[in-house]
C-alpha cells in the first residue's frame, strides 16, 4: 500500500442483517419499569440532604 502502487482492488466486505426480534422487548420493558421504582427518592433522603445544606452552610458563614 505504498504511495504510487496500484491497489488490489475493493476488499470484501461480508454483512449478515440482524433481524428484530419482538420477543425481547418484554423483557426491556420489565426492566425499565424496575428500574424506574428503584429510582425514587424516599421522605428521608429529602431530610438528609436538607440537613446536610444546613449544616454545610452553617459552617461556611461560621468561618
């Protein structure tokens, strides 16, 4: 494959389509829907994380 030499030609190329398959879509569903339930956010951390802004701002106007 030098600068001025004649090439062989194309290469091959060799693709096998992949067909969609409607039976795994079940599946992903289930699993965003679990997913989605995992990703709620509880009473609690709501409180965590206000007491931890309190905090951090008490000790930021306290220096």
């Amino acid at each position: 494959m030098g600068l001025f030499t004649a090439g062989r030609g194309p290469r091959s190329y060799e693709y096998e389509p992949r067909r969609y398959d409607s039976s795994d879509d079940d599946d992903i569903k289930r699993r965003m829907r679990s997913g989605r339930r995992d990703r709620r956010r509880r009473p609690t951390d709501l409180l965590y994380l206000a007491g931890l802004l309190a905090l951090s701002l008490f000790i930021y106007f306290s220096l």
